[in-house]
C-alpha cells in the first residue's frame, strides 16, 4: 500500500509569490467546473500527512483542494 506523499506526488506544487516566499502546496483539479474549491491550511507542527482522510475523501468526490504544506513553505 503507498503512503499519502506517494499516492497524491504528482498534486504537490511550490510556487515562489513577490515577496520572495516559497508556498509548498496539494492541488487537485476538480472532476467538474461546478465542483466548489476547498481550502485547508495547517500550522506547525502540523503537515499535509495529517489532512489525508480528508484529501482522500473530497478528491473522491471531484472537489479542487488545496493544501498549503508547513514543512517546505515560507514561515
């Protein structure tokens, strides 16, 4: 069985915004436009590990989700 970081790998972005911060986040397209966008965010000592029933459960349903990710990102 493969852990979360393996199942949902290819959904990890980073992104860098003006001020120089590094944001390490989940992105999961929706299966459809109507679906509506879910934002999760977590602190330390928190990771995006810990929101994985939750990933698993709306990604099953075609819901966009974000997950900003403590561990790489911009504190």
């Amino acid at each position: 069985m493969s852990t979360f970081k393996e199942q949902y790998a290819k959904h990890y972005r980073d992104t860098k915004v003006s001020r120089g911060y590094n944001y390490h986040f989940i992105a999961i397209e929706p299966a459809a436009a109507d679906k509506p966008t879910l934002l999760f965010l977590h602190g330390f000592p928190s990771h995006s590990n810990d929101w994985h029933y939750q990933v698993t459960h709306y990604h099953a349903k075609g819901v966009l989700f974000v997950c900003l990710c403590f561990g790489t990102s911009a504190e």
